[in-house]
C-alpha cells in the first residue's frame, strides 16, 4: 500500500525550490527588514485575522473592524516591499491551485464518468 504523505512531503520540499517559494522568502524577509513597513505588515495581518474569524463562525465584522482594515490597506500601498509580497503570495497561490487542480484529478474525473 502506498503511503501518499510520503509523497506529499516529497512535493512539499521540491515546493520549497519553486522560484515561486523562493521569491517569497526573499519579499517576506524585505519587508522584515523594514521595520516601518513590517509593523504595517502586522497590524494589516492583524486586523485580517480578526474579520476573517468574525466571517468564519457566521458574524459580520464589526464596522469599525472592517473600516480599519481598509484604512490599514490604504497605509500598505506606500510600501514597495508589501506590494512585492503580495505579488510573490499571488504566484504561489497560483502554482498551489495547479498542485491542488493536479491532485484532486482523479477525483474530478470520478464525477465525470458517472
């Protein structure tokens, strides 16, 4: 029998030599190196974090939640290091839809043949 996390621990570390990965770690590590931008950075994930959970067990966010939110989105576009970040996020988010369009395959197809 196989054992599929042997397999998916083997793709998780080539993930890791994806130019997609890499160019991450290098925007992740600009905006480290920018205490200005990195203290945005946190707050924004912050803030994202609570609107998200609000949303996940069926509430809406607070107004004044989501008004902080945008308004911590507005301070992020003065930073070309988060602006980087997000595009490298953008990318790998990609390739992770393929992974995931490539590994449910079978699945997909299972449907179809009924």
């Amino acid at each position: 029998m196989v054992n599929i996390f042997d397999n998916i621990n083997a793709a998780a570390k080539d993930l890791e030599e994806t130019p997609q990965y890499k160019n991450l770690a290098e925007a992740l590590k600009a905006v480290h190196e920018n205490e200005a931008a990195n203290e945005v950075f946190n707050r924004f994930q912050e803030t994202q974090r609570v609107v998200n959970e609000a949303m996940q067990t069926g509430q809406e966010p607070e107004e004044a939640q989501i008004q902080e939110w945008q308004e911590i989105a507005k301070e992020i576009e003065q930073y070309d290091e988060i602006n980087k970040l997000m595009e490298t996020e953008q990318a790998l988010n990609q390739l992770l839809m393929q992974i995931n369009n490539t590994l449910t395959k079978p699945i997909a197809m299972l449907y179809e043949e009924n």
